[in-house]
C-alpha cells in the first residue's frame, strides 16, 4: 500500500470524461441512474453469471435506495429471475456497531425486503465484531478477494458527492485518500463523523466497468463543478472518480454551476 496523487490524477485522466445526466428533481436524477443500474446488472447477470454493485450513502445514496427495487423489479430481476445474482457491497461504510444509524448497509433494507439474500450483502464488520477500524479493513479486504468479482471489476459503482467533492470516504487532502496498491484503506480521523471508516480506493473505482454519481442541491454546485473539472484528487476527489464509462446524475440546482 503507498500514496500517490500524481499517479491517480494520471490513471483518472486517461479514463473517459465524465457524461452529465440533468434532472430537474433529485429522485429524478437517482431514478435514472436506478433504472440505468437495472439494465447493466441485468447485462452481467446474463454475460457473466452475477453481478456487483458498490453502494453509497448519503443523499444521493438515500435516493438511489428508494428507486432501485423497483427498477430492478421492472427491469425483470425478480427472487424468481436473477435477485440471487446480485452482490452489494457499500463503497465506504462507517465502523460503528451494526444496526447503528450511521452505517450505510441500513440503505439496503429495501432490496433485503424484495428478496435479495441477506448472504450476499456484504457488510463490514464492526467494532463489536474486530477490535480495530484496521482489521474491518483487512475483513472487507478478503472478503472481496474471496468473493467479489473474478477480475476486481464492479459492474456499477454507485456514489455520492459530499460538499467538498469527496466520494466513498475520500476526503481532500486527506492521507487516506491517494491510497494505492490496495482495494480498501481504513480512514483514521474522518473530517466527517464518524471518524473511522473504511473505503473502497481509487484503484477499485477506476476498474469498475461503470461509475454513476448522484447529487443534488445548491449546496453541491461548487463540489460538481470541480468534479467534473481535470482530476486532481488532493482537491476535489470527485474528480478521480472515474470508470470505464461514468454518468453524473444531478438535479437541475446541484448542475448550475456546469458548462452547458
């Protein structure tokens, strides 16, 4: 594991520029990105016998929440046809206990409810479970080497953006941040609370085969505008968060201030 900004900036620049999706309502934006997300999990499941989806949280995260059973119930992904398929894993979670209201598997309670199995939900263990934000790192870790797809590629990757254009638990300026050589880095003194978490890193989100990002509000105009800028992950994370293909979903107020 070490840190290099330069290198991520270069990885992130030689991937395709971001496509702009906008919206006029956040729930529209994020039932957009829902029904998209549908249509490529059900492409996986067909092409490669599953799926994977990195999952987020906040508003964005919320919003995708709500829409995404019923776009995967429309797209045909049913308990009887291909839910079993499917595997989340949250692209950044919170090291707290479980069923604590930070964590970011509780957006998951929706799909649990329309049958998607409890055992391919892929949750981070908490400090009831390990003794260290470290060894949950380390669990995740192994659980997606053992478990997560063949080649270390997500089908769809689902984030947010915070006010300072950070994604998964990608913060500017922050030492975890220009993680390399490693899937998952424990975030040690978060500038957000809770102050430990565990991400997934840069390396993992520019191999996944798509990357949607779903924002909304004035308050993310400044926070889109450098995401969507050249990437320089030491200011704006958001901006190294590319796929083979990415798409931001934004309402019309979080997308003011881009370029037409």
């Amino acid at each position: 594991m070490n840190t290099n900004a330069a290198a991520i900036n270069a990885a992130a620049a030689a991937l395709p520029a971001a496509a702009v999706m906008v919206h006029e309502t956040l729930a529209e934006a994020a039932m957009a990105a829902a029904r998209l997300t549908a249509r490529l999990l059900a492409a996986a499941c067909a092409e490669r016998g599953c799926a994977h989806l990195a999952l987020t949280g906040g508003s964005g995260g919320e919003a995708l929440a709500a829409a995404l059973p019923a776009a995967l119930s429309d797209a045909g992904i049913t308990p009887a046809a291909g839910l079993d398929l499917i595997h989340l894993w949250e692209g950044d979670e919170r090291f707290v206990p479980a069923g604590d209201a930070d964590r970011n598997d509780l957006l998951v309670a929706g799909l649990l409810a329309a049958g998607l199995p409890e055992g391919n939900v892929h949750r981070l263990l908490g400090p009831e479970q390990v003794d260290s934000v470290d060894a949950a790192a380390r669990a995740l870790a192994d659980d997606f080497h053992r478990h997560g797809p063949a080649d270390g590629r997500f089908d769809v990757v689902h984030l947010g953006l915070g006010p300072d254009a950070h994604v998964c638990s990608l913060f500017p300026g922050h030492p975890a941040a220009p993680t390399t050589g490693a899937d998952v880095v424990a975030v040690h003194d978060s500038p957000k609370p809770p102050p430990e978490r565990v991400s997934f890193t840069f390396d993992v989100l520019h191999r996944a085969r798509h990357v949607l990002v779903v924002a909304g509000g004035a308050g993310k105009v400044e926070a889109a505008t450098k995401g969507l800028g050249a990437p320089d992950i030491v200011l704006a994370p958001a901006s190294g968060a590319r796929g083979e293909q990415t798409v931001w979903y934004l309402d019309r107020a979080a997308a003011a201030g881009v370029p037409a």
